[in-house]
C-alpha cells in the first residue's frame, strides 16, 4: 500500500508562513493591528519582497490578514476566520501550555468522534458493502503495529479511516480526515500519544467492524463509545507529555 511522504521538504516560503502563522496564532501581532510592511518581512527573514508576497498571498488566502488598499496588511482574528487547515498549527501554538494544548486537541477529536459515529450509523449498508475492504484495512493495522514503526502504524490508521470515509461518500468528512492526517505526520506528540497503545486502536477497529457486521442497534452509540476511550486516553498522554517535557525545561 502506497503511503504519503511523512515529512516532505519545506520551502522557504513554507518556512517563513509557518513562522508568521505560530505569530498570529500565539497573539504576536493582535487582530485589528497593521502587518509589518513586505519591505520590512523580506529584510526580518533576509529574503526578497517577492518571496514575502508569495507567503502574504498564502496568509490573505488562510483567512489570516487582509490586505486593505493604502494601509497595508491588517491581522484578521484566526479565531472566525480560521479553517480546518490550522489545527495543526494550532496545537504546535500551544505545545508551551499542555492544557491549553490538550483543550484543542479534545475538540478536534470530539468533532471527529462525533461526526464518525453520526456517518456509520446514517451509511450502514454502504459500509457493510466495504466490509471487505475494511477488514482488510484493519488487518493491515494489525501488521503495522506487529513490525513496531510508529509511522506505520500511523499510516495503516489512516488508511483505515479513508476506507470508512471514502465508503460514507461524504466530502466534508474527508476535510476532517484531512486535518487529521496532517496533525497526526506533522507533531509526532499528538502521534506518540496517539499510537503509544496502538492495540487500543485495533480494538477500537475490531469494535467497529463487528457492530457494523452484527447489524447492531445503536450503532453510532457504540462507534462513538469505543472511539471515546482512544480519544480519552490520547489527550491524557499528549498532556502527560507536554508537562513531563514543560517540567524538565523548567
């Protein structure tokens, strides 16, 4: 199975929006207040203005500044303008404050829980016509986590939820998966605590497939419960891990 590259090269304006991006998120540069100049960005980071454009037209297209004709670039609120695309740099704002950090995790996994366990329920037939596909992506899982590689295991995960999403037909859903993905390959904490006890997940995995086979009642009770528990479990170890590592550099 053919797996995306996990940690593919940034470029220099990648490098340079990803700076500018954690800015704005940790309130370096308030809503409401002027971006400094494209002159000044391009002599901060010692690259062209051309490259700080590019990078600007990155920010104005994520909803995060707003260019406002004879007074520059203004910082537009991430909170109400903000899309999917940012949890990650979301949470890699906030890996300095392991609650806070933890507090936007547990949301991001709530919706996700929720919205799975509302489409397993609604899709039913459709899943139980992947039944195949899916049994053999959560065997897939099972040998992931038997060779040991957290990227693998991680993969293997993803793949799996593409299966039941793809089957489900909804494109808003795969969005979600989406950000999911680029959390899970780009901060290996939320990876690590993830996946530390991936035989929960497999559980969870096996769960879901035998309540879709046994034609349960209820089923997206029991889908969001068993999703519920890895949920449960991997806030508890990624806020572990953020003040174990907070605590160390104290």
């Amino acid at each position: 199975m053919k797996t995306r590259p996990v940690n593919p090269p940034e470029t220099t304006p990648a490098l340079i929006e990803r700076a500018l991006i954690l800015e704005l998120l940790r309130g370096a540069h308030a809503p409401g207040n002027r971006l400094p100049t494209v002159r000044a960005l391009a002599a901060r980071f010692a690259v062209n203005p051309a490259t700080i454009q590019r990078v600007v037209a990155r920010l104005e297209a994520r909803g995060l500044v707003q260019a406002r004709q004879g007074s520059g670039l203004h910082v537009v609120d991430p909170w109400t303008a903000g899309d999917l695309s940012l949890l990650p740099f979301w949470l890699e704002a906030t890996l300095d404050d392991p609650p806070r950090a933890a507090a936007v995790l547990t949301d991001f996994l709530e919706v996700r829980r929720v919205l799975a366990a509302r489409l397993v329920a609604r899709h039913r037939d459709r899943l139980l016509n992947r039944a195949a596909d899916l049994a053999q992506a959560a065997l897939h899982f099972q040998r992931a986590i038997a060779r040991g590689g957290l990227d693998d295991i991680r993969e293997a995960d993803l793949a799996f939820a593409h299966t039941l999403v793809e089957a489900t037909g909804n494109r808003v859903a795969q969005g979600v998966l989406s950000a999911s993905a680029a959390i899970v390959r780009s901060l290996p904490d939320v990876a690590h605590a993830m996946y530390a006890d991936a035989r929960l997940n497999a559980a969870t995995m096996a769960d879901v497939v035998a309540a879709f086979a046994g034609g349960a009642d209820q089923l997206g009770v029991i889908v969001e419960r068993a999703l519920g528990k890895v949920d449960a479990a991997t806030v508890r170890r990624f806020h572990d891990r953020l003040a174990a590592r907070a605590a160390g550099n104290a």
